[in-house]
C-alpha cells in the first residue's frame, strides 16, 4: 500500500496524489464495477449506489492510509459491502440476500468475460424507451454524469435524470436480464448499442469550459469498446463499420489542436495523422464490406475513409462524400446527417443550395450550436458578412467549449 503520507502529497494544482489515482480508477473501471455489481445483485440501482459509495469510502480511506496495491479490487470489495449493506435494508431482497451472500464478486479484470458488454446489452432492451436506453447506457457502462449526458444528447439535464429513473424502475419491476441476448434479439439492440459506443467517443471532445484536446481515456475507452463488440460478434458489419470510424477519427487526434486551439480538417497537417490508425480504419471498413449488409456506421466510416484518403484537403472527393451523404441518408435520416450533407452540398454545387437545405433545419437545430457556425460559415460565402456574424454570435451563445469560442470569436472579429 502506498505510503499515507505520499496518497496525501498535492500536485500544482492542490489536489491529492490518492484523489488523482482514484479518479482514474473511477474512470477505467467505473463500468465494469457497476455491471459485475448488477448481475450479482439482481438490480442496477443497487450497483450504482453501492459504487458510488465505495467511491467516498476511498476518497477519505485513502488519502488517511495510502492506495491500496490492486485499487480496482479494493473498489470491488467496498463496494459489495454497500450493496449487501443495502440489500438488508429492503426487505423484498431479505431471500436473495441469503443467495448471494457468500457469492463471490470478481474485482475487474478478473475471469474472461468484460462485465461492460452484457450491461451494454441490457442498458439497450427493447422494453425500454430509446430516449432512456441511451441516457442509461452512457451512465451505467460508460460513467458520464448527466449533465454531460445532456450535452452530448441534446437534452435538458431533469429530462435526463427522469429517463434515467425510469429505466432503472423498468429494469427492476421487469427483470430485464443483464446478458447479451440470443442471435434472434440481438439485431434490434446492436444499433443502439453502437450509437452508444460512438456518443462515448464524442463525449470525449469539446468538452465544456475546456480547450480542444480530447479525454484521450474516454476517446481510447470508446474505442476499445466498439473493437470489444466487433469482436464480440465477427459476423456483424455495421460493428466493424463503427470501429472503422472511431479509427479514422482517432488517427486526425493529433493534428486537431494546437496548443488547446481548434484547427479545421481543411487546415490540419496531414502528415501528422496516424497510419497505423488508419490502415486498422480501412481494414475494418474492408472486413465490413466483405458481410455485404451496408448500414449507416459503414457508410459513416466510408465518409471518413474519403477525407483519410484524400493527400490535401483540396483533393477531398466531395461528390463521392455527398453521393455517400445520400445513401447515410437512407439508413440516418436524422438532422445532424442533414446538416453534415449540406456542408458537403456546398462543396459541390456551391453554398445557396446548402443554405436552403441548412434552413429547412432551423425548427430541430435552432438550438445547436454547430447549425449556426455551418448557417454562418455558408452566409459569409454568400458575401452576406452582417448575417454570418450574427449567425457567429448565437453560435458563440450556445457552446460551452473554449476552443469553440475562440475559433468563433476569429470568425466575428472585424479584419
């Protein structure tokens, strides 16, 4: 066990040495805590309190007696003393109790099965509503709070908590199994369980109050997790499609920023981006293209596959992005896939044509910052300068990252 005096030793910043481990501990196996918890006990509730209580617990025990030697274990044990603690207390589990007393829990990464992937599964049941089937899935496997669910969602944080609640009493009064489902049930949720994994990965960027460099643990966490279910189920293309596109995305990281500022996929240096990352995209691509069943995460990837293959950001095949645009279209009808096919658009048959398209988006995307920047971006190229500042500044309004408003703050001030 670490020294007491050394887990309470601060860091610049004033933070104890313990509280920097444990927040990573919390990070890398928040998930797989919750879920082991969750399929031992029979009720996710129960999983998350009891995690979140041996999360204080080791805040004030390690700071007074040092990290322990296997802290993800530690975490384990404590937190399997809050849940039994807690399942005395009800008196609806006093049968269980005497079950699952002496059962043993495996500390994480422990036995060959990640306890993330069946809590992936059950998070995403059909019984529940797909609002709510998101919000628990990225709260229960991936750890996000709920203002970050909201964020990232789109939604207010109470109507996130709400769906959150709900989900948890649906799992408990229908006793949704936390497994992965049979062959026959598996279609239905494989596609929410994606959108998961990719919301994680974006979670990761533009964080509020931040500047552009990314949570590369989220970022690598998300991407392991997409490999995790690919692998899972080899067969599945639209699996190897979303590991194909994280990899694609993953490779430009370090060509993103620049000293925590922006920098725009037409401005990055290319020779920076990752080639081992992007041969693993394109091998990916490839294994998906091979199942011959086409679906929205392939041709995602395969969009991002056209600005990986392009040398400069004046060689980018746009027709060929917005021929792709086309066809996500079908399997993706969603605004944000519009709104990205009219920057495309604009590329091809110029920015009138787009602005007509990015308006009609104005009733679902007024409040989303990124349709003012492209509303603004496209205006400015109409010569239309006092509208495009405008567009700017309500954009400027809407985001919470830092990068973004120094990038929009560039774009507004007189030159």
């Amino acid at each position: 066990m670490t020294p007491p005096d050394a887990a309470a030793s601060r860091d610049p910043a004033g933070v104890a040495a313990s509280d920097l481990v444990l927040a990573r501990v919390v990070r890398e196996e928040s998930g797989r805590l919750v879920g082991a918890l969750a399929r031992w006990s029979g009720s996710l509730d129960v999983a998350e309190e009891a995690v979140a209580g041996a999360v204080e617990a080791a805040l004030v025990h390690w700071r007074e007696r040092g990290i322990p030697p296997r802290p993800g274990a530690w975490l384990m044990q404590a937190a399997r003393h809050d849940a039994l603690d807690r399942l005395r207390r009800e008196r609806t589990y006093r049968d269980k109790l005497a079950a699952i007393a002496s059962e043993p829990v495996r500390a994480p990464g422990e036995g060959d099965a990640d306890e993330r992937l069946p809590l992936l599964f059950g998070c995403c049941h059909p019984a529940l509503a797909p609002d709510a089937q998101l919000a628990l899935t990225l709260r229960a496997v991936c750890g996000l709070t709920t203002a970050q669910i909201a964020r990232a969602t789109l939604s207010t944080v109470p109507a996130v908590a709400q769906r959150i609640v709900r989900a948890k009493r649906k799992i408990g009064s229908s006793g949704i199994p936390l497994s992965i489902p049979d062959d026959a049930d598996r279609a239905p949720r494989l596609d929410l369980v994606l959108t998961v994994v990719s919301v994680m990965y974006g979670e990761a960027h533009l964080i509020a109050g931040a500047g552009a460099d990314a949570d590369r643990d989220l970022a690598d966490d998300a991407l392991w997790l997409a490999s995790v279910v690919a692998e899972a189920l080899p067969d599945d293309a639209e699996a190897h499609g979303l590991v194909a596109l994280l990899c694609f995305h993953r490779a430009r990281e370090s060509a993103r920023s620049a000293d925590g500022d922006l920098v725009l996929l037409s401005d990055q240096d290319r020779s920076r981006w990752d080639a081992a990352l992007l041969e693993r995209g394109r091998r990916a691509l490839d294994r998906a293209a091979l199942r011959r069943h086409p679906g929205r995460w392939q041709l995602h990837a395969a969009i991002a596959a056209c600005h990986a293959d392009a040398p400069t950001a004046t060689d980018t095949d746009w027709l060929q992005i917005l021929t792709l645009y086309d066809m996500l279209g079908r399997f993706d009808p969603s605004p944000i896939v519009r709104l990205n096919r009219a920057v495309a658009l604009a590329e091809v048959d110029g920015p009138a044509a787009a602005l007509a398209d990015v308006d009609a988006l104005a009733g679902t995307l007024g409040d989303y910052h990124l349709w003012h920047a492209v509303r603004g971006h496209l205006l400015r190229g109409l010569g239309h300068d006092a509208d495009a500042v405008a567009a700017d500044l309500r954009a400027l309004e809407l985001t919470a990252n830092e990068a973004e408003r120094r990038l929009l703050a560039a774009r507004i001030a007189p030159r």
